[in-house]
C-alpha cells in the first residue's frame, strides 16, 4: 500500500500501514513522535506524518521515547 503525503488517514489505517498495536500508536502520539489531531473522538494522521516516521533523525526520537517509557515500566515493576 501507498502512503500519499496530503491524504488523511485513520488511526486504524495507520496502525494497520504501520504494522503496530493500538497502545504503540496511542504511546507514539503522546510522546509527540507521531502528529495525530482528534475529530469527533477519533485520531487522524495525514500521511506526511506517517512518512516522516521513517526518517533516521526521527527514529533516533522515537527509540529514546521507547527506552524511556520502558525503563520507566521496568521501574515500576521492580518497585
């Protein structure tokens, strides 16, 4: 399937081009690695964001907002 840049997707078709679960895009949109607005309830991401995912420099972001979250998981568990 093909990303176009100016076409809005749903949270549903970018989790699905993404190939990641729900709590993965949610945790994405939080941290602010993934731009994603709310109407009516529902998320939309244009597709310039999803693409932008898969620049390096965005990657090196998006890898410290994973290990942090999940050091902070691990932190939890073990106190």
């Amino acid at each position: 399937m093909e990303i176009h840049q100016n076409e809005i997707y749903t949270a549903e078709e970018t989790i699905s081009l993404l190939k990641i679960s729900k709590s993965t895009f949610l945790r994405l949109v939080k941290k602010g690695v993934l731009s994603a607005c709310k109407v009516g309830g529902q998320y939309r991401v244009l597709g310039k964001e999803i693409l932008l995912l898969f620049n390096p420099a965005l990657q090196e972001s998006a890898e410290k907002a994973y290990r942090k979250v999940k050091d902070s998981i691990k932190e939890k568990i073990l106190n």
